[in-house]
C-alpha cells in the first residue's frame, strides 16, 4: 500500500493557506452597511426604518446638496428609529438616505485642549485652527467604585469671604448655585473662577446667551485665566443634542485631567439647561411627562452626570464642580431645583431681594448650606459659623418689628445683641467682586464680626486649625 502522508501534508498545508488568504480579503474588504431611509419629521426628530445601530449611534443623513447631516440614535420603536441631529435640518427631505456607522460621539482630550474653546462636538470656536492630535475618550466615562473614592477632607479657598467662612467648600465637592434670572449667579461664578486657584479650570456654558461666551472669556477668564481653561460653549439656539453633549464632554475633559492627577474646577452654567434639553428629546419621542412637563429620564440622567465629578481614586486628582440651577420665578421647589438639593452636596442660594437692595454677593445665609463644612474645619469654626447663623437668622425673624418700631430695647437682650451686630453682618456679608478675600481674612474678619461672641467657651477644646488649599490645586 503506497504512502501518502507527503501527499496529505502537502495538501493540508496548501489548504490552510488558502484558507488564510480568504480570510485576509475579507478582513479588508469593505464592509457592507445596510441603509435605511427617512420616512418621517416632526419637530426636530426623525424617524428611520429599515435599519439597525445602537442607541447613541452616529448616522449620516443625505441632503440634496449632496452633504450630509449627523444624527444620534435616541431611541426606538419596532422597526423604526428615532433619530436627533445634531446640526440645523435645513434641507433634509422626505425618503433620504439614512447610513448608520455604528461610531459614537467622543471627546478630544489632552493638554493641547488648554486655552481653547469647543462646541459640543469638540470642534474649535476660537478661528485657532484644529486641535493638534487629540486623544479621543468615551463620552460615557468610567465609573469609580464609591468605596474606592477619596473622601472630601481638605477646605477649599474660593476667595469670597461669606462662603469660604459660613459655607466652607471641601475639595472634590459638588455644590449647586440656586438663583433666578438676573440675580449675580455670573459674576459670583466669575470671583471664583477667578480667585480659586486650580490647575485646570473646565467651564461649560450650556444653552446660555450666546453673548455670554466672549464675554465670559474677555471679562472674567482673562487671558491668565484661558491658559489653563478649556471652555465648552453650547448656546441656547443649539440643538438639544448638542447642549447635553456639551454638558457631558466638560465632565469628561474634568475626569481626563483629574485621571493625570490634577485637580480640576469644573463650572457649569448651568445644570436647569441640560435638564431642559433632555425633556426636549424625550417628549419628542414619545415619553410621557410626569413633574411639571419633566418626563423620569430627566431625574436619571442628572446624578448620572453629576456623580462624575468629585474626587477621584487613590493617586488621581479632584474636580472640584460648580452648577447653576435656575429657580424660574425665584421657586425653589421648582422639580429640578428640588432634585438638584437632593444629589449635590450643598447650595448656594442667591436672594432676589438682596440683589435688587445692592447687596453683592447676594447670597441667603439662611437657606444656603455646605453638607461637608464640618468635616473639613475645625471645631471652633463651626461654632463660630452657627453664632453667625443664629443672631442673622433672629433679626430677621424679628427684623418687621423692629423696622416699625414695635421692639423695645431691653425686652430680649438675645434680640438686643442682633439688632447690635447686624449692620457689621451685612457688611461682612457684601464684597466688592474685584476684591479677593482669601481664607485667612475671611475668619479673621468673622472674628471681628462676632467680638466676644467669637471667644470659645472655656467647656470647648481648642481645636487644631485644618490645612487650607488655597483653591482646587496648590496649598
């Protein structure tokens, strides 16, 4: 019987070559992408069948100019998909072309994003050209396991006098910014932005007046200030899509630096718009509403973003985050300022008749609060902060019998003492938005403010002063 084992070897051999070319081919063959095609438009959404992506999905819509626009996959129903565009819809028509590319949104990151400003999709505004070969990062993020968070432990400087003493920030908080229309929520934005010295300062101005963007940048960045800022600009007539991922890449460009080991001031004016811009998508496809026209997914898309922010695992940075919150009509139970309170971890309330009265900063003491002040400084300030609170907040119980005269001196000698500081409180209170006050001299002045009341008891401990970061990056 002859040998053919030279014969099945070769044979095998010839066989698994083959086999290797045609898998080659195929591997860089182009890959077939089935079309689907636009068959309704209401509103801004449009709906697409006979094809299948992901949610959140980039597609590319014809035009009959032969350009195309993009759109996300924001859901879908059966065979249909609904789709948002990302930029104006401006002749798109019925039966279009709809190629899914099964790609999603990204965000630029590295040091070279320093001093520019983007739109929400990353590209440039500012006419310097294009970002020179950015890295690209998930708009998702990577969760951090809470367990493995660092705790909040290091009071913040952030140059106004009323916060840095009564509503003491720790680094790696989240505060919310509580104001109605007109009231200084800017400029209080400003003085921080300007006096909290951080390593890297991320603003998202998310569907704001688009004249705000210059002169946020001229005015209260500053050159100085642009060096180390990375600006997100996402004005009011962009699309909803934009704007919310606008408010998503300013959080991701804080976590890439906070990952290098930087600590990150991330301000964001303001949270009320990406809020709206997420009940604007989900009405138009189809979700019911529940809260005042706020369908659910609003409620869980706002601690998903929030959550982000803070500090970091062990060997990484912090952001340090701010968020307006609009109170439309000065309501505060308004359900995204109420739902705002409940996941940051503290706000700051700005009063409408303070304002209108000249007083600057604007900010109501008594319904502002930080929940991690008492964890970052010491005793004896949290002491001095609660006698602050407590004779304010009995003028101002009392402060419509006194005004007419109805309160005699001598009756309560409680109410005697705040009718005795209360000028000195108001002064303390205001501060000139071109004067920094740095941490040192607000508890010196709130020292002064509260004269023996200031004195510890002789039951108290002196407690030991904490170690004060002169804003979100150096000590």
């Amino acid at each position: 019987m002859p040998d053919n084992t030279p014969l099945q070897i070769t044979r095998g051999k010839r066989w698994s070559v083959g086999v290797a070319e045609h898998m080659q081919r195929l591997a860089t063959a182009p890959r077939l992408v089935v079309e689907g095609q636009l068959n309704r438009m209401v509103g801004l959404t449009l709906e697409a069948v006979g094809c299948h992506t992901a949610i959140g999905a980039r597609c590319l819509v014809d035009s009959p100019g032969g350009e195309t626009i993009e759109a996300e996959v924001v859901g879908f129903s059966g065979e249909r998909l609904f789709l948002m565009p990302i930029d104006s819809v401006q002749g798109i028509r019925p039966n279009a072309r709809v190629i899914p590319t099964d790609r999603v949104y990204e965000a630029p990151v590295g040091a070279m994003l320093l001093g520019r400003v983007l739109d929400g999709t990353g590209r440039p505004l500012d006419g310097k050209g294009p970002l020179k070969n950015p890295q690209h990062v998930a708009l998702a993020g990577r969760p951090i396991n809470p367990l493995q968070r660092q705790p909040i432990v290091t009071p913040l400087d952030v140059g106004v006098r009323s916060i840095n003493a009564l509503l003491t920030v720790g680094r790696g908080q989240r505060m919310g910014l509580f104001a109605g229309s007109g009231v200084g929520k800017s400029v209080l934005l400003g003085m921080m932005t300007k006096y909290t010295t951080a390593d890297v300062i991320v603003v998202a101005l998310i569907g704001e007046r688009g004249r705000e963007v210059k002169e946020f940048i001229d005015r209260i960045l500053g050159k100085e200030g642009l060096a180390r800022a990375v600006v997100i600009a996402v004005p009011a007539d962009y699309t909803p899509v934009m704007r919310i991922h606008g408010a998503i890449m300013a959080t991701a460009i804080a976590e890439y630096f906070r990952d290098q080991g930087k600590h990150v001031l991330l301000l964001m004016d303001s949270l009320t718009r990406f809020a709206q811009a997420q009940r604007e998508i989900a009405l138009a496809i189809g979700e019911p509403p529940a809260t005042k026209g706020y369908p659910p997914s609003v409620f869980a898309r706002m601690p998903q973003l929030v959550e982000r922010a803070g500090n970091g695992d062990k060997g990484s940075g912090s952001i340090t985050a701010f968020y307006t919150v609009l109170t439309e009509g000065d309501d505060q139970t308004d359900p995204i300022a109420d739902a705002s309170r409940a996941i940051l971890d503290g706000h700051i309330v700005l009063s409408r008749e303070l304002a209108e009265s000249g007083h600057y900063p604007a900010v109501d003491i008594e319904h502002s609060i930080s929940r991690v002040m008492i964890e970052v400084v010491n005793a004896e300030h949290v002491r001095m902060a609660q006698v602050f609170r407590q004779i304010y907040s009995l003028y101002q119980q009392n402060r419509d019998l006194i005004n007419v005269g109805a309160y005699t001196l001598g009756t309560d000698s409680r109410i005697d003492e705040a009718i005795n500081l209360y000028p000195r409180m108001l002064e303390f209170l205001k501060q000139d938005q071109r004067q920094p006050m740095d941490w040192k001299k607000s508890l010196q002045a709130l020292q002064h403010v509260l004269g023996e009341r200031a004195k510890p008891t002789s039951a108290a401990p002196k407690a030991e002063p904490p170690v004060v970061m002169n804003g979100a990056g150096r000590g």
